[in-house]
C-alpha cells in the first residue's frame, strides 16, 4: 500500500511542480501568442485537477482507513482546493475568455483577479503536497 500511495502522491505533486512552476513558465517564455500560451497552460492547469482529484480521492480514503489524521485533513484541503479551483474558479475564467478580454475592461480586471486567486489556490495546493512529500510514507 505504501508503494501505492508514494507513486500517487508522486504523480500529483510531480504534476503541480511540473506543470506550475517548470512547462507554463516556459510556454510563457517561448511563445510569442500569449493566448496561446495561456489556453494551452488552461488546459495543462485543468488535467493537474482531474489528476489530483483521482489521486487525492484514493489518497485519502488510504490515510482515512490507516488512521493517519493530519494526513487525511492535509489531503482534505488539498481536495478542497482543487475542487474551487477546477469546478469554480476555471470555468469562469474561460467564461471571461470567451467573451473576449478587452485591456483595461472590467472583464479584464475580473480575469486577472479570478487568475490571482487560483494562483494563490495552486501554490498552496503545492505547498501542502510538498508538505506530504517531505514527511515521508507513513508518519502518523
């Protein structure tokens, strides 16, 4: 079971180190179509959720049948992150996309805060699965 757990808690926080702070970045540095850059990065940021709310679920019903508490409610707030951020915080933003983000509009200001908040949202999401990481398989 440990084995289980380190690959998926690997494959999570792999994908939200990987993907937020290494491959966007590097679209945003490459590409010169910063709307490209960000619907591609959009779509990498919404399979990050789907693949923390799989990985997250299986984690937490393992830490929940161990008895690991702190574990279970670290991987609750994970959970609970990524569900604003997926099912709130993304289908607005793209809801603001669509409509076309004129510089300087309200749209334009919405978007950059919804964006600011999900920013805030993913680094603690990583912070915490950093914090798993380090904490190593099983300590309580």
């Amino acid at each position: 079971m440990v084995r289980i757990e380190n690959l998926l808690l690997t494959l999570w926080v792999g994908a939200l180190l990987g993907v937020g702070y290494l491959a966007v970045p590097v679209l945003f540095a490459s590409l010169d179509d910063r709307q490209l850059a960000g619907e591609l990065a959009g779509e990498m940021f919404r399979l990050v959720g789907y693949l923390g709310l799989g990985a997250g679920a299986l984690l937490l019903a393992s830490f929940f049948w161990q008895g690991a508490r702190w574990r279970v409610w670290l991987v609750v707030a994970m959970l609970a992150l990524v569900v604003v951020s997926v099912f709130v915080l993304q289908p607005m933003m793209v809801e603001l996309k669509q409509h076309g983000l004129v510089p300087d509009s309200e749209e334009a200001r919405e978007f950059a805060r919804l964006h600011g908040v999900s920013s805030v949202l993913y680094l603690l999401t990583s912070v915490l699965g950093v914090g798993l990481v380090l904490a190593g398989p099983r300590s309580g």
